[in-house]
C-alpha cells in the first residue's frame, strides 16, 4: 500500500497549479499562497537522490523563497530520507495512516445522522471555507482562494461534501482528492468547535469515501490528527496501513 499511496501523492502534486521535477522529486506549488502545506515536494517511488539531487530540490524551493519540504510514505522510497537528513533535513512529524476499501467501508445508519450536501455555489463554497478555517483553529484564514480551491478539487474530479446547521449555515466538511494510482486522498475533515461531537465528522467522511468508490476507486486513505478522530475514521471503515514523514529544512541549516 506505501508505494500506491505514494504514487498516488505524485500524481495529485503533479495536478498544482506549478509543478517542477528534478532529480527524482516532484514539487508541487500554489502561487497564490507560502502557506507550507500548500507547497511541498515529494519523491518518486524507489527514487534514489544523490547530494546533487537533494541540493536542486532546495534551490527549486529557496528561487521562490518558499521552505524546502517534503511529504512521503517512507518506506516507498528508503533511500530518501537519509539523503535528505544528510543534506540538514529535520522531521516536522511522523503520521499514521488509514486506508478504507469497499470491503471495510460502514456508513452511519442512524436516523440523527447529519445530512450530507455537495456545494454548488458560490457562497457554498465560500462558506464551508470558512468553517474549515475555523475548524482548524486559525491555521489558514478563510479566503477567496481557499474557496477555489475546493472548487478545483471538485470540477478536477474529486469531491467535496459539507453539513449544514439547522438554521442552514455551514458547520464542516470535507474534501477528496480525484483518484490516481487506483487509490483518493481525503483530507481536511473539520467541524467548527460549537457542533462537534454530533456524527459531522463521521458523516462527511463516510459519503466522501463512497463518492471515491463510486467513481472507480479501489481505496481511499487519510491521516488523522488525534486519537478522537481516528476513532471516528475506524468507525467509519479506515484501518492502519502505514506511515507517512513529513520532512523540512531549518532556515539556519539551509545552504
């Protein structure tokens, strides 16, 4: 499942709006923000970077200003992070993933489950922006393009799903990468903090995942941020299948 995954990476960062190759790596970009999470590389599965290689990587990065960092399944390419801690890399994080198939997946059936709605508008999709940037505590603040991104992410092929409060405004969701490699990313599940705890989170992810298989999907994984939420991913259908490293040079390490 590593190397699935991590072709799978390859080919959503092959789909930014920039996207530079060197060396057995593949760096994805978004102009219209610096936000680290938004631009990052990642290699090819078994690549094998020499000095050189990791060395262009960088200067890739440091040309647009932007932190060199990296996201990958490991052990789809074990000759890469020694290269790369070699080179002054540090480990920003170490994260588990999940993986749900067909077989595995168990959508909510309770009548009090939340109803799930794919945004259409505008202001649907400017909204559930919103709710995610609150959801996550202020990490991104909502904005114009946030919104289209999701907006991409759907029209790309993808999927994005939300759920209204009862006097109609937006109070989470979620989005999907297009399946590549056989295989979807879910990523971004957030409730705003006042309607946790009501199957939100379960909800949206359940019919995410079923958008994924009805298209043609074999899998969908996800990382999780905490024990709460990889409970309700288990619930859900997800099951551990590996890790993913997260990788980045320190300002005062870099060349």
């Amino acid at each position: 499942m590593d190397i699935q995954v991590q072709s799978s990476a390859v080919a959503n960062l092959r789909r930014r709006p920039v996207v530079v190759e060197t060396g057995g790596f593949v760096a994805g970009f978004t102009p219209d923000t610096d936000s680290p999470y938004m631009n990052y590389a990642t290699p090819l599965p078994g690549a094998k970077p020499m000095e050189q290689d990791v060395a262009a990587l960088i200067g890739v990065f440091r040309e647009r200003g932007l932190l060199p960092r990296l996201e990958f399944a490991p052990q789809a390419a074990p000759a890469v992070a020694p290269a790369l801690r070699a080179a002054g890399f540090a480990t920003e994080a170490v994260h588990e993933y999940l993986v749900c198939t067909p077989h595995t997946l168990t959508a909510p059936e309770s009548a009090d489950s939340p109803r799930v709605e794919s945004p259409a508008t505008e202001e649907e999709f400017a909204e559930l922006d919103a709710a995610l940037a609150e959801a996550f505590g202020g990490v991104f603040a909502p904005s114009p393009q946030g919104a289209a991104r999701l907006r991409r992410t759907q029209r790309s092929g993808g999927a994005v799903r939300f759920v209204r409060d009862p006097e109609g405004g937006i109070v989470g969701g979620a989005s999907c990468s297009p399946p590549a490699e056989g295989t979807a990313e879910l990523s971004g599940v957030g409730t705003r903090p006042a309607y946790r705890g009501r199957g939100i989170a379960a909800a949206v992810t359940a019919a995410l995942t079923e958008a994924m298989f009805a298209g043609g999907a074999g899998s969908v994984w996800l990382e999780y941020s905490g024990e709460g939420s990889r409970r309700v991913y288990e619930r859900v259908g997800y099951r551990p299948q590996g890790t993913r490293l997260y990788l980045s040079l320190p300002p005062a390490r870099q060349p």
